[in-house]
C-alpha cells in the first residue's frame, strides 16, 4: 500500500485548506521534508513538505480544489528505493501543474528546481505568470524581500501576450475602397458576451467571503459612529515624528489609536472578549491581542499584535509595522494571526466618512477608524478649524448592549483627545517595548 499523505490539522479553527499549486507531479522522486505543495487555508498559506521519502504516484486534487483535514493530498510509493540509482535519494524535480492547451502552452517543460530556488510569489500572481506564459524564476521581484508583484509578472511578459493596438488613422475608412466577397457583411453570432468576464471565488476571496458570511449570520451587530476631535493626537504625532526617526520606526496615528484601544479596554474588559461557539457563553480576557486589518493584493489578512497591555508606544508601531510588513509579502505564520480578542481597521486617508466594519467573529467587538481631516466646528461660541474624525464601532448585541458600547467609546474618545492622558497611562503601565 503506498503511503497516504493527508492534508494535517494546521491549527487551531482549521478545517479544510484549498490546492494553491502542485510543486511536484506524478512521477517524481521525493525526500522527506520536501515541499510538495502550496496550501492556503483561512489563516496563512504555507508550503507542506513530505514526510516520507519515495515517488508521487497520485496527487489528491487540482490547483483551487478543497480538502479537509484528513483527506489525501499525495499518494507516495515508499517500496523499492533501494533499486533506484543512488537509492532515490536525489532531489525531485520540482514542477510546475501541466499547463492546459491555449496560452502559454507552447512553453518549455518545467526544468528540475530545489526548495532554495522556488520564486516567491503570492497565488494570484503565480496564477497570472501561468497565464501569460512568464516564468517566475525567471523575474527578480521588486517587493519586500524579494516578493515578486502582478506588475513584474506584467513587466516580464513577451509581446506575444500582449494584444496588439492598431492606430485609428492606421485602418482604411469602409468608404475608401469596395467590400470584397470575403469582407461582406456577416450576422453577429447570437450571444456576444464582450465586457465581462468570470472570476472564480477562489484563494483568499473565498476565505474571506466564507468567514464573512459567518459572521453576518451568527452575530447580532450593531455599530455606534462616534466623532473625535483629533487636533491634540495630530500635533502630538508631529512631536515626536522626529524622535520616531531615530528609533527608525514609522509612526502613523495606529499605534496611538491601539494604545488608545488597550487603555479602553483596561477600563471596559467585557469588550476585550470571544464568544464560545459551542456554548454561547462570553469569555473575557485579560490579555488584550489587539488584530489589525491590513490590505494585502491577495485581500484583507488580520494580523495580531499580542499583549498591547504590555507595551510602550515605540514597541507598538514597530510591531505593528513588522506584522504589516509580513501580511504584505505572504510570510505571515500560524502565530501572527491566532487569538485575538479586539479588531481594529483602519483605511487611513481614504477610510471615508463613516462604515460599518463587520465582526471578526469569534471576537464581539471591531473598532473602524476613518479619515482625519481639517473640519469647521464650534469651540466656546466660535467656529474654528479642528482636525476632525469619525470611530465605528460595530459589537455583538448578544453580549454588549447599546450603553456599554457608548461608554467604552466615550472612553476611547478620552484617550484620543488628551494625548497627555494617553502618554500618562503609558508610562505609568507601560511594560516593554
């Protein structure tokens, strides 16, 4: 019987992962802890290597296929190694998936790679080179670390992928000469399907479609918009820009909006919690693992910053941007994306007016932060300019009512309008960086 690799429990709260792409194919030769195949499930994708040593007799679906844990990735013929010139121990070809007929498949066979040269590249990308017959190896990629973009796969790609345009002033006006037989007029066929085309929900989109319809139908939400006065947070920010500088950290308003977030939460606890699937009860927790959502190209990924009670507020932005970092280049792990108690998101500068951010279940509360900008308001009886913003803050109705969640922003408000305060608190609870 040959043995049956299966798809291993990744970790906690995963059950099914999706086929990204094959690094081997029916016939090769593996050694053990070699990577054999791309999987991504809701939380990271990760490179699965072999635990055995042997030949792939049969893999267990295609690229954008979906297997629960437990279920066959690869079957491998582990008998007869010793047989085999120099005992099967060389390394497989590493291969890419049989490319389909049509684009791209006039190509060279996939050549023999090892682990160290394999191209990093999200799966969308990597999808977009098969597409256009560019080999990734090929490409030195321009994003962090070496990551290869949509617009190097673009940049790489031969003429021959790309339609040829042809100048108005280049084509014959019908009137300029007489219709032969074979440019007469023909009927258009019956349905002309120009202007659309079909995207499969497939790698992360599906991920983050499933995880949000669960949400939508297992949550009660509701969300409070809260208005912030942010002119003492923005002139307090360009103080100690220069200082930020110097620790060679980038200080954006999150660190000061997640410290913020950590001292409300300090004060109202029952926010910093998850609910119990299986009982519905609310566990609250003492240990605040503040996620953050980040915009990646493959979608929104929700990194955690754990123990934001602990930490300072230079130890919170360079956090905050090495988890950012690796969201963005696909290296996140297991670890950077487990447990956390309180979501916060935030677009920036184009965060818009107001929104309804939706619960990163199983969590009860998600903090949105929107655009700051110069705005006219009344202070003492007279209009003046204040640098202005609005807060969402979407929560379960099962486990925090309308009061709780006004008083928990109130609070946050505070915090957010009294950097003083802010700084205060941090020192005198503040643990490590």
């Amino acid at each position: 019987m040959p043995f049956e690799f299966k798809l291993p429990d990744l970790g906690e709260g995963v059950h099914e992962g999706e086929i990204v792409r094959w690094l081997v194919r029916a016939g090769d030769t593996v050694t053990p802890d070699q990577p054999v195949v791309e999987v991504m499930t809701d939380k990271v994708t990760a490179e699965l290597p072999s635990p055995v040593a042997g030949k792939v007799i049969r893999l267990g679906g295609e690229p954008g296929d979906i297997l629960r844990v437990g279920e066959v990735l690869v079957a491998i013929d582990t008998s007869g190694l010793a047989e085999e010139p120099n005992g099967g121990s060389q390394p497989a070809a590493m291969a890419e998936p049989a490319v389909s007929p049509g684009r791209g498949s006039e190509r060279e066979p996939a050549r023999p790679r090892t682990p160290s040269s394999i191209a990093r590249a999200m799966p969308a990308v990597r999808r977009l080179a098969r597409e256009l017959g560019v080999e990734l190896e090929s490409i030195t990629g321009s994003g962090p670390e070496g990551l290869i973009t949509e617009a190097d796969v673009r940049a790489a790609a031969t003429p021959r992928d790309v339609p040829a345009v042809v100048p108005p002033e280049a084509t014959p006006h019908p009137a300029a000469r007489p219709a032969t037989a074979s440019e007469a007029p023909t009927e258009p066929p019956a349905e002309t399907p120009m202007g659309t085309r079909r995207i499969p929900l497939r790698g992360m989109r599906r991920i983050i479609a499933e995880h949000l319809v669960k949400s939508h139908q297992t949550t009660a939400p509701y969300t409070l918009v809260q208005e912030v006065d942010f002119t003492e947070l923005v002139r307090f920010r360009e103080r100690v820009q220069p200082m930020a500088e110097r620790a060679e950290v980038r200080m954006t308003y999150l660190p000061f909006i997640v410290a913020a977030v950590g001292m409300a939460l300090r004060e109202h606890p029952e926010l910093n919690a998850t609910s119990d699937e299986a009982t519905g009860d609310l566990i609250v927790h003492e240990a605040q693992h503040v996620a953050i959502a980040v915009h990646t190209d493959q979608g929104l990924v929700v990194p955690v910053i754990r123990h934001v009670e602990q930490r300072k507020l230079i130890g919170l932005a360079k956090e905050i941007e090495r988890v950012t970092e690796r969201a963005r280049a696909g290296t996140l792990t297991l670890e950077d994306v487990q447990g956390g108690t309180f979501s916060v998101t935030s677009l920036g500068a184009i965060g818009g007016v107001m929104g309804t951010p939706m619960l990163n279940t199983p969590q009860v509360a998600v903090l949105g932060v929107h655009n700051i900008a110069p705005r006219a308001v009344v202070r003492d009886g007279v209009v003046v300019p204040r640098q202005m913003g609005n807060l969402s803050l979407t929560l379960d109705h099962r486990y925090i009512d309308g009061y709780g969640g006004a008083m928990f922003a109130q609070t946050l408000v505070r915090y957010l309008e009294d950097p003083a305060l802010m700084l205060f608190q941090l020192s005198e609870f503040g643990g490590p960086e």
